[in-house]
C-alpha cells in the first residue's frame, strides 16, 4: 500500500482488506464477539487518525496488528470496569451456521489457552503469521514465539487427545442453541 | 509446513467473517469520521478539493433521503408526512389484527418491527411470534419466506455460500447468500440493517417451491417499512 495515500483512503483500503481478519483476531483472543465487533471499530477509526504517522518502517500489516493489540488491551479493560462484564459470551453460539459444532469446538480449545498461547496460536496457526511477523506484533523474540507455540500446540495435541472433552465436559452432551 | 495437521484442524476459524450488519454499521460510522476528517481545519491548497468533496457527498445523502422518504439508524427521523401510505401498495396486505400482533411480539422482545409489502406473488401473513432461542427477536412467517427481526447484530458467519453485497433502491447496504442446507434444501438469505432493526430475510425452497433469488429478495427488502 503507497504510504502517501491520505489517511481516508488508507483507512476505507484497509478496512476492506482487512476486517475479518481484525474480527477473527480479536474474537479469538477475547472470545468475546460484542468486544470483537467494537474493537474492528475502534481500529479503524484509530487507523483514520494515526495514519500520517505512519512512517513505514515496518509492513502496514504489521503496525495495522500493533493498533489491533493495543485496541483490544485498552477495550477489554474498560470492559472489566463494568459490573456485568463476562470474558467469553455465548452470542458467538446464538445462531446458526455451516460449520457449526467444528467451529464451537476450536473456539472452546482456544478459550482454554493462557492469552499469551491464545495469542500466538491465532496469529501463526489461524492467521498464518511468520515467526519473525508474530515477534514483532507481540513485542516477543522469535525464539520465545517458537518455544510458547510449541507449548501451546503440546497443550491442543493433549486436549485433542482427550476426545474434546471441554472442562470435563463431553462435545456430545452439550448443547448448542439455534444449532441443528 | 510446520503444525500442518493443527493448521487444518483450525481451518474453520479461518472462515469466520465480521457480521454483515455490522459491518454495514462499522461503515457507517468509518464515513462520519472520515467526513469529519475531511472537514477538519485545512491547509488553504487542499480546502476547495475537499470541501466539493464533502459538498458531493452531502448532497447525494441528501438526494438519496428526500427521494426514499426514509432514513436509517444513523440519522434523525424522517417526517412521518414523507413515508408513503403503505397499506395502500403491494401484494402483502395486512389486518388490523396482523398489525396488531407484531407491535405485540416485536414489544416483547424490544424490536422496532417493519413490515414487507411486496412479494414476488400474492402473499400474507401466516404467523409471527417473538422468539429468545439466541437473541431476541421475531419471525414472521409468509407463504415464501420469513423474516428475522432483531435488535442486535445477528452473526451471520460461517456461511458457506456465495456472499454478495447488494444495495436497496434508497442505496441502503445488504448482503445477500445463498447455499444449500444440511438437507441440501437451496436457502437464500438477504442481511439488511433499517434504523436499529436487524433484519433477515430468508426465501427457502422446499414444500414452497425454489429459493427466492435475488431480485425476489430485494424486493421484499425494498418494500420494508416501519410498522405504523
């Protein structure tokens, strides 16, 4: 993307290209779709205000996802102010879709990572993120994203292993509401 | 590739997608910031090009609102002298009673209901009740489709069929798809956002005959007006 484009332009670019992926990302470090939504928001409007400070040094991508993390910090702590806040909805369930019970479950996997196996997992594994990329979005040194990722994928593998029982709780004894 | 067997297990988290209405609504707001970036203090060399820019855009939003007679959630209340007489236009009629029926359900789940006027044939109302099976909302049933009103942005994700943005005759954003169930029953579906309503609009094949398709789609979604 030319850097010398204004910053509307920028922004409306941007957003196209990359929302869902904003989405994805905040909805699956948060697991909280209301938040998620809110912080694609905020990122954008902060993208429209930051943009000519922007000065290339490292890919748009990259300082677009410094944006996103930063976003996703301040909003989750706002969020943890309020009384009724809960870290993981269950509006991500309340409707139907295709993929259904295949999705809950890599969601319910995810929500049983520490934030920081969470974080790396979405980024290299789900987002497809280079080490080196993922160092540089989590403030990390590429060796400590590949020992946290190895880690994180010996935790998925035992979870696996476990049949998907999530909490203790059997896939197939749970239900899933607006899900055939 | 490294963890490949875990990049696939994690492959359908990769198809999720922000909300069709709520991106219609994200991108609302992006372009109030952006006018108002616009509009900021400027350098004198930039002014003239930007503010035609804005006067453009102003003036279209103008155009598109005075010619619809309707506004979305984003702006004031249209007079109610600018609505068209619904009742007197389309192929869907309602009784007092229908009427009175949704303003019940829509109340109780806190939804601003609108009603269909048009259908690709004669049609009517054959049911409608409020539902908080996931978020609240109601459906109304008619012989060839139903629709899904709600208050809150529905996730429409996960979808695996051919998603199309389309746009009202008022120029209002929509999202239209279409696939085949799990019980490989064609299923066309039409997302729109109308002031703080959520609004689906599903035409199913079946028992009723083929999935709606677009055009039939938008055109129950053109005739959309506020329960009155």
């Amino acid at each position: 993307m030319n850097r010398k484009i204004d910053a509307a332009t920028a922004t409306e670019q941007l957003y196209s290209l990359y929302k869902h992926d904003v989405y994805r990302y905040a909805r699956y470090t948060t697991g909280d779709t209301g938040l998620s939504e809110d912080v694609v928001q905020e990122v954008f409007v902060r993208v429209l205000r930051n943009w000519d400070k922007f000065r290339g040094d490292a890919g748009v991508k990259t300082w677009l996802w410094k944006i996103v993390r930063s976003c996703i910090v301040d909003m989750a702590r706002k969020q943890s102010r309020q009384p009724d806040a809960s870290p993981f909805d269950e509006t991500i369930r309340s409707h139907g879709s295709q993929s259904g019970n295949a999705l809950f479950e890599m969601e319910d996997m995810l929500k049983q990572l520490s934030a920081a196996y969470r974080d790396v997992v979405v980024l290299r594994l789900i987002e497809d993120w280079s080490t080196h990329e993922t160092a540089t979005i989590l403030g990390w040194s590429e060796s400590k994203v590949k020992t946290t990722l190895h880690r994180a994928v010996q935790q998925l593998r035992s979870m696996m292993d476990e049949g998907g029982n999530v909490n203790g709780v059997p896939r197939s004894a749970r239900t899933v509401p607006g899900i055939e | 590739m490294e963890y490949q067997d875990l990049r696939e297990r994690f492959q359908v988290l990769s198809n999720v997608q922000l909300p069709p209405a709520k991106d219609v609504a994200i991108e609302r707001v992006l372009q109030l910031e952006i006018e108002k970036y616009r509009a900021r203090p400027l350098r004198m060399h930039r002014r003239s090009t930007v503010w035609r820019r804005v006067g453009t855009v102003t003036a279209a939003v103008a155009v598109v609102a005075i010619a619809v007679g309707m506004v979305t959630s984003h702006s004031a209340p249209a007079p109610s002298n600018t609505v068209a007489p619904v009742t007197a236009q389309g192929n869907i009629q309602y009784t007092a009673k229908n009427k009175a029926d949704v303003a019940q359900q829509a109340q109780a789940v806190n939804v601003t209901p609108y009603l269909p006027y048009e259908g690709p044939s004669a049609d009517q109302l054959q049911d409608v009740k409020a539902t908080t099976d996931g978020e609240p909302r109601i459906v109304l049933t008619y012989k060839q489709f139903t629709v899904q009103e709600q208050a809150v942005s529905a996730d429409h994700s996960g979808g695996t069929g051919i998603s199309e943005t389309v746009y009202l005759k008022d120029g209002t954003k929509a999202f239209y798809n279409h696939f085949n169930n799990q019980r490989n029953i064609p299923v066309s579906l039409l997302f729109v956002q109308l002031g703080n309503t959520y609004i689906t609009i599903q035409g199913t094949g079946g028992d009723a005959g083929p999935a709606l398709n677009k055009e039939q789609m938008l055109q129950i979604a053109n005739s959309l007006k506020p329960l009155k």
